[in-house]
C-alpha cells in the first residue's frame, strides 16, 4: 500500500501525521514553507484553547510535554459591567489548556520527527492531483517539482485549500461575522490562573466584550470585539484600549509588555462536501469559526481524530463501504450543527440589528440567560458547544431493543447515561496486566471495552481475571472483529454493576449493555467499523474508492479526477 499524502502542516495535518503513524500507516506530509514565516508578533497571538479530551489526545500522540508548554485555567469568571455574573470553578481532570499555537505545532512536529514511517517535504505546494481506484496522485512545484503516489490523501492545507480548489468544492458561509483586536501582554492581573470575560465593562458602549486568557509565562491573550465594518486599529489605539483595560481591572495601570497584536475579522464557512473518493478536507480546509470562542483549532483536531482511525483500519484491513464515508456525516454534520448554533446566538448577543426586538423579548430581565449562552460557548460546554453527539452516524444505526434497560433511557443504551455517539466520560480504569490509568490514556489503537465492577480496585487483577463475567466476557472480547482492549472500572456515570461499554478509537461510544453478550458485543463493533471490508480489488472497492459508490461527486471507477490551480 502506498503511504497516506497529508497536505498542510499545521497543527491539524501534524496531528492527522501522527495519529496515522502511531497506527503503523506511513505518511508523506506536504509542508508549504512560507506558512512558517509569519512576523513574530502575529505568530505570538495565536493560540489555542484545547478540551480536556483533545489535551489527552495530542498526549497520546507523543507530545507529551503539551500541559507544561500551555496553561491550565483554574477557573473562569465572567462578569457583566463591575458585578460577576458567572464563575465556573476547574479541577485537575476538566481544565481547559490555553496554548501558543507555534508551541503546538513545534511539539506535534518534534513527536512527528521521531516516527520513523513519517516524510515532512518542505517548500511545496500541491497545484495537480488525480486519483482511481487504487490510490491519488498529487503533483507540486517549489522544492521538490514532481509527482507523489499515495494510497489517499488529506487536504489540512487552511482556509485558502488548494486541496479543496482543486476538487471544486464549494466553501459557502458568512464573512465577518466578528471582528476581534487580539494583543498579547506579559503583565500580573488579580487572579493569575483565572480566565475572565467582561461584559460591557464601566466606560464602554453597551455590548462591548473584552476576553483575558492566561498563557504559560505570565503571558495573558486579550481579545476586544470591535465593530464588523470598522477600521483596523492602530497601534496607538491598541495601546490606549490596553492601559484603560488593565486600569479597569487592576485601579491603575500595570506594568506590562505587548509582545504581539492582531486584528482580524471571524469568518464562518463550511465546505458542501468534505470527501471525494480517496481525498479528503479537515480542518480550516473544510470549515472556517471563531465567533463567540469556537476554537477552531480544537474541531480540527477533533477531525484528524476521527479521520485517522477510519483511515488506519482501510489502509490495514480494508474499508466497508460506510467506514470512510461516515466520516463526513459525522464530523460535517457536527461543525454545521455549531455554526447553527452560533448564527442563532449572534443576533442575541449583539446589541442593536433587525433582532434587537427579538432579543429584548427573549432575553430582557435574564442576564443570566446571555451569561450562560457566552460562557458556554466559550468553555465548549452545554448543548451547541460541547463535544458531539454522533447520534445519526452510519455507524450507530440502531439495534434491536435487547431489554434490561433502566426506565426512560435509549433503546440502545442500557448501562450508562453516555448516548450512543457521545464522547465517554473519563473514569479511572484498570487494565488486565493490573495497570492504574485514566480512560482517555486507552484510547486510540483500537475498540476499548468497559467491565463495570465495583470492588474490584481493592483486589490484585489476578483474582478477578478468573472471576465472575470476565473470563467470558475476555473470550467475547478476543473474538472482535476489530482490535480491542479490555479494560475494568470501579463505577460509571449512570452505570450499574457489570455493565459492558464498548467504545470507539476516538472515545465515542457504541453502546452500552448489561452483561456479557457475546454475539451482540461482536455485532456493535462490527457496525463500529461499518461492517466487513469490501475484497481488495472488488468492482464494488473500486467503486466506493474513487468515489462513485453512493459519494457525490465521485467520478467512474478507473475514471481518473484531475484538476489544476488557477
């Protein structure tokens, strides 16, 4: 099999080159060299806000030192002109990690660096691809002005995707929806480990928000929003805006330092299709956000997460004809659900417009109700911003109903209060050999499933692997069509004793049962990898190859698509 082609090497493409490699799949990374060398000041105001389980994730994929190169909040306050409106408190396992996003790319790339299955071409550009139903072929100029053969490729190559271009995918959506002013600041504030949100704080226009982000360093990210269709700021009126805002917050100005500044509008865009035969789109290729602190780092990561054990399993065994597919159902399906979301939230939010009425009516006399809406947005929490559900994905269709199901839960889950699709919660677990962990630490390599036994963290492993529902339910296990782990926990949200949680690469869940069920066990994770592979060299493996079995847009079998830029 040729070697998986990652176009971009950004934080998504290194992440999507990693996650491949450390599943023994090879990878050529195209780096276009001029994306390194942005100014200084700019690169410093980028960052990156992470959930607890993308943290584990970029952990997982070997750069392990990613929690000391960025900062974990100890909580976030949000406050509405001189009161606190919100505070919203973080332990050792829920804290959101804010980083520098030249940190992130630097630790992804030095972990990429040791993986011995992993090419980075530097100063090269992607300008020609074709592809059949054996594989892509993508041409570049710069450095190296040749053709590559890959088995498939990922467009993670930014907004401008020449990937995407090159496919005629469309890249509708909203322009401007926000614009920020961003600065950088090495300055002390009251409470350094807290991030904070100001709404309309004293002396500024109604709906003026200001945002305060701790980085590692004594570093603090400042975002003001300013007016969509304003003038970019100078640098005098950055530094005026700056002093008057750590005054607010601090009764006289600080010491500090700007060590980086930007201005830029938020955009919010969606590619109509994010696969087309054995070529892919993530990340900032596929879908553009950051309106009301979508991080849009964060869904791309969640993307290269999805995408590389999907992609690992058909350059291994194979793929079934929903497999790849299911990727752009799920990840496609869950972006636009954000952008919804935010495009509802905006006109609420923001003072004056056509919905100004719409938003006193629902909103006047519930200021809690607007500071609930920010503050989840921004800390990814509550029903539009958190970690998606994959409820309608072609690899959770539903089951029969298989009883013993607690009163009022879904058909399909009988043991936990986690949805079919839903990201599991992070348990302490404990693996056959007696191992200690976390869950999250499981993840990645393949299925993961779940004894829930109270009890059993006071014993030795070796006294319970011959006990009760495990050695039955190890057989079960052994017998997958997929990889799996089994692993035991002493409790689970809303799980009763002997509960059974079969589990996704990517932390995502099955489903759920109470007892060992050896051949409905075998049945979930065989609709986890979207049934058997089709048989290489199949009319029909062709077909879903290149695109033509049941995927827009996809040419004939053997019918190669080629594009050029312009």
């Amino acid at each position: 099999m040729d070697p998986v082609i990652v176009a971009g090497a950004g934080p998504v493409g290194l992440a999507l080159a990693l996650a491949l490699a450390r599943r023994d799949v090879p990878v050529i990374v195209l780096d276009e060299a001029e994306v390194l060398a942005d100014a200084e000041g700019l690169r410093r105001s980028r960052t990156a806000v992470l959930a607890p389980p993308t943290t584990a994730l970029i952990e997982r994929l070997g750069y392990a030192g990613v929690r000391e190169d960025g900062f974990s909040w100890t909580a976030w306050r949000t406050l509405r002109r001189r009161a606190e409106a919100m505070r919203v408190e973080f332990g050792p396992h829920d804290a959101p990690l804010h980083i520098a996003q030249h940190r992130l790319e630097r630790g992804l790339r030095d972990a990429l660096l040791r993986c011995g299955s992993v090419r980075i071409v530097a100063g090269c550009r992607v300008d020609a691809l074709e592809q059949d139903g054996r594989g892509v072929t993508v041409h570049t100029r710069g450095s190296h002005d040749t053709w590559w053969r890959g088995s498939y490729l990922v467009g993670c190559d930014g907004p401008r995707s020449t990937v995407r271009k090159l496919l005629g995918v469309r890249f509708p959506g909203r322009t401007a929806v926000d614009r920020l002013a961003v600065a950088v600041v090495r300055t002390e504030l009251p409470e350094p480990g807290t991030a904070l949100l100001h709404r309309d704080p004293p002396g500024a226009a109604a709906g003026q928000e200001v945002t305060a982000r701790p980085l590692p360093d004594g570093l603090w990210r400042l975002d003001w929003l300013l007016p969509a269709a304003g003038k970019p700021l100078t640098s005098d009126a950055l530094a005026e805006r700056l002093r008057g805002t750590l005054a607010a917050w601090c009764g006289e100005v600080p010491p500090h330092e700007l060590l980086g500044s930007a201005d830029y509008p938020v955009h919010q865009r969606l590619a109509r299709r994010w696969r087309s035969g054995r070529i892919f789109l993530a990340g900032d290729a596929a879908h553009l956000m950051g309106a009301l602190g979508a991080q849009s780092v964060e869904e791309g990561l969640r993307d290269a997460e999805n995408l590389s054990w999907k992609l690992s399993l058909a350059w291994h065994d194979g793929a079934s004809k929903t497999l790849l597919g299911s990727y752009e159902a799920e990840r496609r399906g869950a972006v636009g659900a954000r952008l919804r979301a935010t495009d509802q939230a905006l006109p609420l939010l923001r003072a004056g417009g056509p919905w100004q009425t719409v938003r006193q009516s629902l909103l006047s006399g519930s200021v809690r109700g607007q500071t609930e809406l920010l503050t989840d947005s921004y800390l990814g929490r509550g029903v539009a911003a958190a970690a998606p559900v994959y409820g309608r994905s072609p690899l959770a269709l539903p089951a029969p109903r298989s009883g013993g199901g607690r009163t009022g839960a879904s058909p399909l889950v009988t043991g936990c209060d986690t949805p079919p699709g839903g990201m599991v919660s992070d348990v302490a677990v404990t693996a056959l050999d007696g191992t200690v962990g976390r869950l999250r630490d499981r993840l990645g390599q393949g299925l993961v499933v779940v004894l829930v036994a109270p009890g059993t963290g006071v014993w030795e492993s070796r006294h319970w692997l011959t006990a009760g529902l495990m050695p039955r339910l190890a057989s079960a296990v052994a017998a997958l069509p997929s990889r799996a782990e089994l692993v035991v926990a002493e409790t689970y949200p809303g799980a009763t004793a002997h509960s059974v949680l079969l589990i996704r690469p990517d932390g995502h869940l099955v489903t759920s049962m109470v007892g060992c069920r050896p051949a409905e066990l075998y049945s979930y994770a065989d609709l986890a990898r979207g049934g058997p592979p089709l048989p290489p060299g199949s009319d029909e493996e062709a077909a879903e190859a290149d695109g033509s079995g049941g995927e827009p847009g996809g040419g004939a079998a053997g019918r190669p698509f080629s594009g050029h830029t312009h």
